[in-house]
C-alpha cells in the first residue's frame, strides 16, 4: 500500500494530485513517508486566484498590517515546531542542530521581517530616496516611489531547506503585498508542505496569499505574466533552464537566482597553529563541513592557508572531524545524519573521487563506522583533502554538496586573492587575522566576487554568527556562478517585490506622498 498523498492548495482548496504520486523517503532508513503529486491541478487558474484574490487582499493592508501578519504566521509555526522536528528528522536525516538552522533559521527570519515591517508603518507604498530639483528652482521634481508589484511570486526551491527556503522568501514578498506560490524540491516538500497547512488552517494569512504546489514544476513557468516574479535556489543548470524559459524572456519576468558555489576561507599570512586565528579557521571549518552534512550553498570548499600551515591546517581540522559520530539522528550522541537522498550520496561520492584527482585525502571519516545505520543509509562521513596543486581546475570548479572541503596552499596573499576569483562568483568566502587593517583590506578586496565576506578575528569569536549561516540583516546571493542574485539584506529585500518608479511633479503633488 503506498503512503499518503499530500495535498496542494491552490485557488483556495486543499487538492491532491491525479496522479500516484512521487515517494518521499527516510534518507537513514529507506522506508518511504509520503507522496506528492501535482497531476491535473488547474495551474492557470491557481496562479489568475493568486494575483486577483490574493494580490488584492494583501495590497488593501499596509505594510504595518502585513507585518502583524507576519508575526500570527510565525505564532502558528512556533505553535507547531515539534511536529516540523519529527518531519525534518525522517525526511531529511538531520540531527536536532542541523534541523534547527533550518526550521528555526526560517522562523528567526520571519520574525525579523516582522519586525521590519512594523518600522514601516501604515503606508501602502514606500519613498524612496529624496526628491531631486529638475529645473532651477524647486517647483518641479523628481521622487522615486516603491509600490507592490501586481503579480504573484513563484518560489522554486532546493531541498536542503525546506523550511529556511520557504521563509526567508516569503517574509519579504507578502510584507511587501506580493502573493506567493511555492514549489518546493520533491526530495523535502513535506515540510514546507506540512507549514503552509498549518498557517492556511490557523486563517491568519487571506485567500490566495499564500499557495503550495508539491511535485513536478511542469506548466509553473509557462504561469507567468509581466508583472510576476520567481525566485529559484537550486542548481546552476536548472537555474539556466528558468533564466531562458521562452516565457520568461518574452514577458521579461523579473528573476532571482541562488545557485551553487564554491566558497572560500582564508587564513591570512602572519599566524603561526598556535595562534587565536588559526585556531578560529580550523573550528569554523570543521564546524561547516558537518553542519547539514555539508549541505548547505554557503558551506565552506575551499580552505586557503599558507603552504607552510598546511600540515597542522590538516591535523587541528582532522582531529575536530574525527570527534564527529555519523549515523541515525534519533541516537543519542550522534553529532551528524545523512544526506538527503542515494542519488545525493552518490553525487557526493563522485564528487570526492573527482577531488581526488587533484588532491589527497587527509582524513576519510569513512573508515569509521555508522551509528545505528545501515552501509547502504545515506550517511556520508566528512572528508578532508589537501590540494597537490593549488591551481588545478577542479578544485575551483568542482561543487560537492556534502561533508567535504579541500585544503589549498598559498605562497603571497596576491595568489591566494586570485585563486578564490576563480570560484567565478561566490556566496561567501571568511577571513580569519588578527590585524584590523589588514583584515578590513582582504575583506574589500573580496568583496566583488562575492555576496558577503565574514570577517573573524579574535575579539569577535564569542559573537560569531557563523560563516554559513545567512543571518536576515545580511545580503544572501552572490554573482557569477551564485547566480547572480540578492536576497535578505534587511529592508533591501522588498526591492524585488517592489516596482521602482520615478513621479516628476510639482512640489506640491510630492508633498502629499509623505502626508
Ligand atoms: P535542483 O535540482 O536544481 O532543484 C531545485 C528546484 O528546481 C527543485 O524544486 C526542483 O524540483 C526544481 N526543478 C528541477 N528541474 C526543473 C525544471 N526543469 N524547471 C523548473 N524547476 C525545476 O537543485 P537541488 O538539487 O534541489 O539543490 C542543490 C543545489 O542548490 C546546490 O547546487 C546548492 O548549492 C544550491 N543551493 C543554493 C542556495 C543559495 O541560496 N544560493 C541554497 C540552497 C541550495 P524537483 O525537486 O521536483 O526536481
């Protein structure tokens, strides 16, 4: 007998699938949980219910409304965490700290948009900038405006955030009056799945505000008109599919792309292994590698130390590794689950052999046993390698998504700046000193090929919000192979929902903007 089929809601109505649906399994255990299914659904007339019934019950609220919105919407989910813990423990294979970046991490940032919002007060658009004279005298002028696009926004996520994913998106587009529909990855959609049921159920959001589509993304893209948005997080090459989706490009549907990267850390010249600096590298290192089990787009992947550190680099991180029990999350004492799913695994494991290749293996967790899991669970123990040649391609080209990262040699800052540019863009890279000055100096030096740089130093260490976690007052996305985009970053993350608009008039007309 198969196991429940998990419903969409869309124009209103819970609906399942025609179909028999898509398994979703117990990455440890590999028995199957539930099913998903998006068979049949009345695509043009969910999204037509969305924009209409949606749109306009969110847009008729001020930003100070929607923000109290926010907050009964995180009330519900508080309400619900232990059950959000039982769903993220069987489906994705997380201990209880991994499941809390996710879980938790999407609620602290809900609650921080929440708080935005309040600050905006009882408006229905936003100002923004001053007003600029456009003649001599001050009669005439320009001011640019902010109003809620008249779309809906489609949200295409990744699996490794079911939960994070879906929050961090949907806390900036309904504050700004957005409706959204989200599409989550098939692999963890029964968490997201299992959230928007129970803030639909609790009725703190209106008709249409908020819709969910679990299974394939067939027919979602060809939804969209000129004044819809999507926001996709996912991998470079399905990123490319939506970037060049014919009706995308003919309706100009406005794009943010999160996509993968290959971040860095870099220990700066002058700290010796005894020194506070070095010590930060290795613990943040360790730390990313297993948290998630390395499945996160902002994990570190590349460690960049001086070629004379490179042994004790190798040693302080593979001692801080071999400390990390891999098996059944339930298990008391296990410090790290599996990854999400046998064709992750197997990813990871080709993408340990390809590593390989141009670099050795310093530690190989996998001569260690699992704790209450099976050879053939989806646990993937960490693996640390040391480049043999710091220049070699797939070092900086190669994304594993799992519990691994690669030790890279530098001779002269100069060498180890242009090897981190060739991640061709990246979410984060993290510099670990002791020297303010020369700290803020590699840090804007970074600062162009990425989307944030964490800067750590020992007076900081105690307040160390970590290299991975993307914190909601900080801009998350990077350029290039990231993907190009921006997301979070304070109030900046309205910008997407917003349509930016310049009113020339008379001073007069203006005055009555900020009445
Ligand atoms: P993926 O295979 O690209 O899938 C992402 C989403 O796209 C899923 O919802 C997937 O649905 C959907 N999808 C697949 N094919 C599609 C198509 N032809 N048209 C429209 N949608 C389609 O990526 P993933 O394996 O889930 O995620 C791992 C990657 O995401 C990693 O590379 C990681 O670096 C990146 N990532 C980036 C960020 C960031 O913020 N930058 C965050 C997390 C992850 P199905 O699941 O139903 O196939």
């Amino acid at each position: 007998m198969s196991s429940t089929l998990l419903p969409n809601w869309t124009s209103g109505q819970w609906q399942v699938g025609q179909g028999s649906g898509t398994p979703l399994f117990d990455p440890v255990k590999g028995s199957e949980l539930v099913r998903v299914d998006a068979t049949g659904l009345d695509l043009p007339g969910a999204f037509r219910y969305a924009r209409e019934v949606g749109g306009a019950a969110l847009r008729s609220m001020t930003y100070a409304q929607r923000a109290a919105m926010l907050a009964e919407v995180g009330k519900v989910l508080q309400a619900n965490r232990d059950a959000y813990y039982e769903i993220s423990t069987a489906n994705s294979g997380t201990v209880k700290n991994d499941t809390a970046v996710d879980v938790d991490g999407g609620m602290f940032t809900l609650g921080m948009y929440a708080k935005l919002g309040a600050s905006l007060g009882d408006r229905h658009f936003l100002l923004d900038g001053e007003p600029a004279r456009l003649g001599k005298d001050p009669l005439f002028q320009s001011q640019h405006v902010m109003t809620p696009r008249h779309g809906v926004a489609l949200f295409i996520n990744a699996f490794n955030f079911p939960s994070w994913g879906l929050w961090e998106k949907a806390g900036p587009a309904l504050l700004s009056g957005m409706p959204i529909i989200v599409k989550p990855a098939t692999a963890t959609a029964w968490l997201t799945q299992r959230m928007v049921q129970d803030v639909i159920d609790a009725g703190v959001v209106p008709p249409g505000a908020i819709s969910i589509i679990c299974g394939s993304s067939n027919g979602l893209l060809e939804q969209l008109l000129a004044f819809d948005v999507v926001s996709f997080t996912g991998s470079a090459d399905t990123a490319q599919i939506i970037r060049s989706h014919p009706n995308v490009v003919r309706h100009s549907v406005r794009t943010n792309i999160e996509a993968d990267s290959i971040n860095s850390a870099m220990l700066l010249p002058g700290h010796d292994a005894s020194s506070a600096a070095f010590d930060l590298l290795v613990k943040e290192v360790a730390r990313e590698m297993t948290i998630k089990s390395g499945q996160k787009c902002t994990a570190i992947r590349r460690v960049f130390v001086p070629a004379a550190l490179m042994d004790a680099a190798a040693q302080a991180i593979s001692a801080r590794l071999a400390k990390t029990t891999v098996g059944d999350p339930r298990v008391e004492g296990v410090r790290m689950g599996a990854v999400v799913s046998r064709a992750q695994k197997q990813s990871v494991l080709e993408g340990i052999a390809q590593l390989s290749q141009v670099a050795d293996k310093v530690f190989d967790g996998s001569q260690q046993p699992l704790v209450e899991a099976a050879a053939d669970s989806c646990c993937v123990a960490p693996t640390l390698l040391a480049a043999r040649d710091a220049h070699a391609d797939t070092l900086h080209d190669v994304e594993v998504f799992g519990p691994v990262a690669t030790l890279v040699p530098y001779t002269s800052e100069t060498e180890a700046l242009q090897l981190i540019q060739r991640g061709q863009g990246s979410l984060v890279a993290s510099v670990y000193g002791e020297d303010a000055a020369a700290l803020a100096k590699t840090a804007i030096a970074l600062a162009p090929f990425h989307g944030r740089v964490h800067v750590l130093s020992p007076d900081v260490a105690a307040m160390n919000t970590g290299h991975g976690n993307v914190m909601p007052q900080s801009l998350h996305g990077g350029p290039g192979r990231a993907g190009g985009g921006e997301e979070l970053g304070g109030l900046r993350a309205l910008n997407f929902y917003h349509q930016r608009s310049a009113i020339q008039a008379s001073t007069e007309s203006l005055n009555h903007f900020t009445a």
